[in-house]
C-alpha cells in the first residue's frame, strides 16, 4: 500500500452493470437539439446519451424523457446541469440552470416534467414541485431524503460496505459514526447498539434523526459538526467501542489524527480514494493501529475511481 503501509487486500467486489442510482447530467442546447449526457473526457462538450451501460434502465429511460420534454424551454447555447437520483418514491432532481426561479418558469417546468416519475424537483434551494417525498431504505428503515443529498452511487454497493462495516464493528455496543450522512451506515448498526452520528449537513442530520425514531433501532444521537475543523478528540472519541468514518475524496487527517491519539479499539474506515485512505491508514498505523484486510468495492464501473473499506484494531496495550 502507498505510504508505507501494508495490508491484506481481499478480492473486490463488483457492481453489476445498469446500477447506477445517481448522475449528473449535462444539458446544452445546440442548433441540432437539445444534448444531454456527460462531458467527454478533458473536454467540456456534452455527449448526447443514447445508450448507457452504467445507469439504472429506469435513470436511462429518463433522459429520453428529459430531452424531449425540456427542448421547448432552452434557447439555443443555454446549459444546464441537472443532479439525479433514483429513490423507492420516485426521481429526486436538483437543477443549476439560470439565475432564479420565476413563477413561469415554474409552471412551465410542472407542466413539461409531469409523468415521468419525478418525486421532486428543485432549482437552487427553491421547490419546483414535489409529488412525493423522496426516500431510500437504510437498515430497513425509511429515510425521506433532503434535496441532492450523498448517498452510494449504487444499491448493490451500498450493501457491500454495509455488510463490510457490520463485520468490522463487531458486537460494538456504542458507535460513533463520522460524516454520517442521512444514515447509510449508522442506522444499520444502530440494530445493533447506540450510535451517534457526526456530519456537517444539517438537513441530512434531520432526515438520519427523524428515520431513527423506528422503535427497532437503539438510540441514535446526532451533532452538526465540521470534522475538518473542530474533530472529535481523543478524549470524546474514548467513549467509544467503535469508530466508522466515511469522508469524501480528502480524507479525514485532522480526525484520523485525533483517532490515532485515542483508545478506541476499533475504526471502520470507508474511502473513496485510494491515495487519502493510505495516508490516514499510515497515521493510524503509527498510532498503534493494526491494520486488517481492506476490501474494495468497483461501483464506479469503467472508471478508475473505486471504494475501499477497511478496518483498524487497536494493539493491547497502546
């Protein structure tokens, strides 16, 4: 492993195809029709979708809607980006597109969105129109999502780092989970013991608490809180049997840092990239940190990007 550390890295588990529940679509009205896809590779033109290997048949089906339906609305040159996510309740979608919200826009875009199984649409953090409250199931519970919220890009990975975290944390009695999100690993283990749940996202801390009122849950606690800027110390963290963190592409050094420092006997670690998760692995390491198997998890498929889990355990003594 980078940064001088070595671990067992166990066979990766892989996403099937047509999985992905998450995109961002690029939309750009040109002379010939209305293009909505990705950029192409280190370019900003915009590929026009019409046959994808990756995304859910149901997100693919619906840019074929979006392409007919939205034409009529774009002048020629104007862009638009248009955030995506299939939910049990429907589609949830967030547009970047012109300055505001005018009540014409607003009817326009109900008008021309309605039956394609939108749950939600905003622009900005103004509502469009909302014909069912988005959610997702996480640890058999029902999460009503705020808009464009984090979750895995897939449900079959989603379940791969649930079940590899669940292993890591044992019979842990008392959780701390970092960067929590709406809940993806600390409802599923909150079946197991109490959790409290650290995330910066104010509104995805109120959706993860309002879904842990479930009475088959334990008690799970909630704090709005920047683990860039103010981490858990070692003193807080002690209290602990476990740790999960799951930070985006930077990494956590501030709190692994403090991590290293604590009595903590066991840290689920979940990363997206590989080069952040070998260097906190080291700073836990020299902590007195043990390393155990890391497994990856390719639900990025035909890309270089991939998700690691990994899990850490105190040495006696330390």
């Amino acid at each position: 492993m980078k940064a001088g550390v070595s671990a067992e890295v166990l066979a990766p588990v892989i996403v099937s195809p047509r999985s992905r529940r998450r995109a961002v679509f690029k939309i750009k009205s040109l002379p010939q029709g209305l293009h909505i896809g990705f950029h192409a590779a280190k370019s900003h033109t915009v590929i026009d979708m019409h046959h994808c290997d990756v995304l859910t048949p149901g997100l693919f089906a619906l840019v074929g809607s979006l392409r007919q339906r939205l034409e009529p609305l774009f002048g020629v040159g104007e862009a638009a980006e248009l955030h995506v996510t299939e939910t049990d309740t429907g589609f949830d979608c967030t547009f970047r597109w012109r300055a505001g919200l005018t009540a014409a826009l607003t009817a326009e875009l109900t008008s021309a969105l309605s039956g394609l199984g939108i749950a939600r649409l905003t622009m900005g953090r103004d509502l469009v129109f909302e014909q069912a409250v988005p959610a997702v199931t996480l640890g058999g519970v029902s999460v009503a999502l705020p808009p464009n919220p984090f979750l895995q890009s897939t449900r079959e990975g989603e379940a791969a780092l649930q079940k590899a975290v669940l292993k890591i944390a044992g019979k842990a009695k008392a959780v701390a989970d970092l960067f929590s999100g709406v809940g993806t690993f600390a409802l599923p283990l909150a079946h197991k013991g109490r959790v409290h749940a650290v995330e910066q996202d104010k509104a995805a801390l109120q959706a993860l608490a309002q879904a842990a009122k479930a009475p088959s849950l334990k008690p799970v606690s909630t704090e709005p809180r920047d683990l860039f800027k103010l981490p858990l110390t070692p003193a807080e963290l002690n209290g602990y049997d476990a740790v999960v963190l799951d930070p985006p592409r930077a990494g956590a050094q501030a709190q692994v840092s403090a991590l290293a420092k604590s009595q903590v006997p066991v840290i689920a670690y979940v990363s997206c990239d590989a080069a952040s998760f070998a260097r906190d692995a080291a700073i836990l390491v020299k902590g007195g940190y043990r390393p155990g198997p890391v497994t990856p998890i390719d639900q990025f498929l035909w890309s270089s990007h991939i998700e690691l889990v990994g899990g850490f355990h105190r040495s006696k003594g330390r």
